[in-house]
C-alpha cells in the first residue's frame, strides 16, 4: 500500500491540535493563499522567528503571537472538530 505524504493543512491542524502554535504558524506561513488571515499569520510568524524586529517596529511580539494565532482559529476552524469528540 502507498500511503500519500501528509498535506500542509493536516500538517497545521496536527499541530493546533498539540498545541504547537509555532509550528502551526510556520507551516501556515509558507501556505500561497491565506486570504484576510494572511497579514496576521505572517506578522505571528516573525513574532516567533525574530521577537525584536517586532520590537522595532514598535509592536508586541506576544500580542503579534496571540492574533496570529486567532487567525489560524479562524482560518482553520476544522482543527477543533476531532479535538471535542
């Protein structure tokens, strides 16, 4: 049997589920369509990355984290079905 590679999107929901909000963002990161939630999750991304140019900008890497991880809520609502059941 050949199993196919696991796709981004399981990869992501994957690791929301484990509550790996890092890992779930960088995956998330390199995805070409993020829609409205693309901003958010790219600034999340080098929140994690590179806490100072945060800081550089004049913006709070933690608070950076915290939306960009609410845009993955949003953008992949489906992760927290199979966590509830």
């Amino acid at each position: 049997m050949n199993a196919l590679p696991p796709t981004k999107t399981s990869l992501i929901t994957a690791a929301m589920r484990a509550g790996d909000w890092p890992g779930a963002i960088r995956i998330a990161a390199r995805l070409p369509q993020l829609g409205q939630h693309r901003t958010a999750i790219l600034d999340a991304h080098n929140a994690y990355v590179r806490p100072t140019w945060a800081k550089s900008l004049g913006k709070d890497p933690e608070a950076l984290k915290t939306v960009g991880i609410e845009a993955l809520k949003d953008r992949f609502p489906f992760w927290a079905e199979v966590q509830s059941a």
